[in-house]
C-alpha cells in the first residue's frame, strides 16, 4: 500500500525566510522506502541535496518546472508558458 499523498505532499515547502528547506529530503527518503520511482520537486521547493539523493537511489526526478504547466486542464498563461518553454529547447 502506498502512503497517501497528502503525508508526503505536507513535508515539501520553504522555510519562513522562503527559502527551500530541507524537508524535501526527507519527502524523498519517504518516497524511497515507499518503493516510489518517480518524484516531481516543485520549482522553488527543491533541493540539490533531495536530487543528488534522488539520482543515486534511482529515482527520476523532475525539478525547476511548474506542475501547473504540464496539469490539465491547463490557464492560458500556462499554455503560454509551455508554448515558450518548448521553443526556447528548440
């Protein structure tokens, strides 16, 4: 049985200063003994300690991107930012 998201979801985030916290090291620790392979580390949530654990534990990690320009139905400032994102890797 998987844990319920919202366990996980609720130890990402920023400290009061706003910077990315450490927490998310321990999100991806729980992922990994969850037998979770894939993770997405919110832009500006993200550590380089919670990837660097990530990749040497074989899970694949996406980071530095907004889930909300890949969710469905997506804002029009969303598609917008998607439709720059996929020129600016051309």
């Amino acid at each position: 049985m998987l844990p319920q998201p919202g366990r996980l979801a609720g130890n990402a985030g920023r400290d009061h200063r706003g910077r990315a916290s450490s927490r998310d090291g321990k999100v991806v620790q729980e992922a990994l003994a969850a037998k979770i392979t894939r993770v997405w580390l919110q832009r500006g949530a993200e550590s380089a300690e919670a990837i660097r654990f990530c990749t040497a534990n074989g899970i694949q990690v996406i980071s530095g991107e907004c889930i909300l320009m890949f969710a469905e139905p997506a804002a029009f400032y969303h598609k917008i930012h998607r439709f720059f994102r996929g020129k600016l890797k051309e």
